[in-house]
C-alpha cells in the first residue's frame, strides 16, 4: 500500500491524486467480494413445487434398412525356401489382385497388412529355418450385388485367402435412418408421458427439458473368411442382410 500524504502540500497535485488511487481500488474490490458473498435469491414454495412436479420418460426408436455394400478382406499368402523368392512371388500376385480391384471401381481400396515371417521346424530340441511366409492383404467396398462374382475373380487373378466379409449401408441410407429413428423416439416419449399423466388425471404443462442420446449407427454385420468356399459351376453367393439403427429421447414434463 503507497502512503497517502494528506498533508504535504510541497508534492504535486498529481501524485497526490496517484496516492489515493490503490485506496480507491481496495474499497471497490471489497464491496465486489462482499456483494458475491451475497446468498442467492430464495426460492418460494410455488416455485419448489413446480420444480418437482415433473415426469421424465425416454422414448425410443429403430429404424431398420438393408445393407448393400459388401466390406471384403482378402489377400495372397506364399510359403517357400527364401524371403526373396516369397516376397517376389507375394508381390506379383498382389499385384495381379490390386489391378483386378482397380478396374472394376472397388471404393476404398487399401493395404491392410505386409508381413514376412520365418517358418521353423522342431525335432530333438532343435530348432531349424524352414523357409519364410509372406502375405499381402487388402480391403474394399463393392455393391453387395457383386461382390461373390468378384471375389471369384480375385482368387483366379492370385487371391489365396479371404479373411472375411461385413455388409453395411451407404451413408446416406444411415443419415435417412437416423432421422427416422429420432422421430420415432420423440413420438414414443410423448406417448409414453400422456399414458402416464391420463392415468393419473394429470395433464402436461410444458416441456422442462429435452435429451438427444445420439442415433447410433450400426455396426456392420461379420462373416469370417472359413464361411466361404468356391463353387466351380457358380459364382460365390453373397448375400446382405439388415442393420437397425437405433436413437432414444429424453423428455422432462411439467405437470
């Protein structure tokens, strides 16, 4: 705290007015402080009672649409003497693979994996190299509608392994589906609150409050690799199926 000199008229005028300045602040800071300090505003008893007369439900919806890509995983895997043999081997498959995809407008076509391990054998506690594995592996979307066609086209062009499947909706099919389901979670709450307030002679006043718990996209429906096995005189059947997409509500009502 600078000392106020009251007295002293030899100082300048200013610093005098400077010198009373963090007095000045001091009382303002305090008045705020003692003003948070106030309690808040009470709540009348109408106002308590209104608080707690109210009813909260949650309404649900599902909405179901049919999946119509198909996700594959596929790649080709060769075993042999030396890395260098598989990886050559591996690499020219795979790229046979690669350029089938490629033409025939597969959507998000990626690598999914590149490994190259050794193969031991064992006998009298002894382990020896064998040779190596190498594998290549990709993923991809394709119209359900085609997908057994080419996956028997990917195992002619080099494909040796198929991982699996899973079946989803477009995107755009997914957003449709979640507008649906939110209606028809908000419908279900308001439902379920007039059931409850007829049944008891009440009516709704109001809604107090209103909780979105998200449309959930669903997951995509699996099948592993070992459900497959190639037919000579047809093509692969693969069939989609449905996903449900699934959204809630949360209503608070005033009674």
């Amino acid at each position: 705290m600078y000392p106020i000199h009251k007295s002293d008229s030899s100082l300048p005028q200013n610093w005098r007015r400077w010198s009373i300045l963090p007095l000045a602040v001091g009382v303002m800071g305090l008045a705020v402080f003692v003003g948070s300090l106030q309690a808040p505003k009470p709540v009348n008893a109408q106002e308590q009672q209104q608080l707690l007369q109210t009813l909260t439900v949650t309404g649900r919806g599902i909405e179901s649409i049919p999946t119509t890509l198909t996700a594959v995983n596929l790649g080709v895997e060769v075993q042999g003497k030396t890395a260098q043999e598989v990886q050559a081997q591996v690499a020219r498959q795979s790229s046979e693979v690669v350029k089938l995809l490629q033409a025939r407008q597969v959507e998000q076509l990626e690598t999914t994996g590149i490994r190259l391990t050794p193969n031991y054998s064992y006998s009298d506690r002894t382990q020896r190299l064998t040779g190596y594995t190498a594998t290549n592996t990709v993923s991809f979307r394709i119209e359900t509608s085609k997908a057994g066609s080419l996956i028997d086209d990917a195992v002619q062009a080099g494909a040796t392994r198929i991982d699996g499947i899973s079946f989803v909706a477009t995107d755009e099919a997914i957003a449709a589906a979640q507008q649906v389901a939110l209606r028809q979670a908000t419908a279900d709450a308001g439902q379920q609150a007039e059931t409850v307030l007829d049944s008891l002679n009440l009516s709704s006043r109001g809604i107090v409050s209103i909780q979105i718990n998200h449309a959930n996209a669903p997951s995509p429906i699996r099948l592993d690799g070992a459900t497959f096995a190639r037919a000579e005189s047809a093509p692969t059947p693969v069939i989609g199926g449905e996903q449900q997409v699934e959204a809630s509500v949360t209503l608070q009502i005033r009674y």
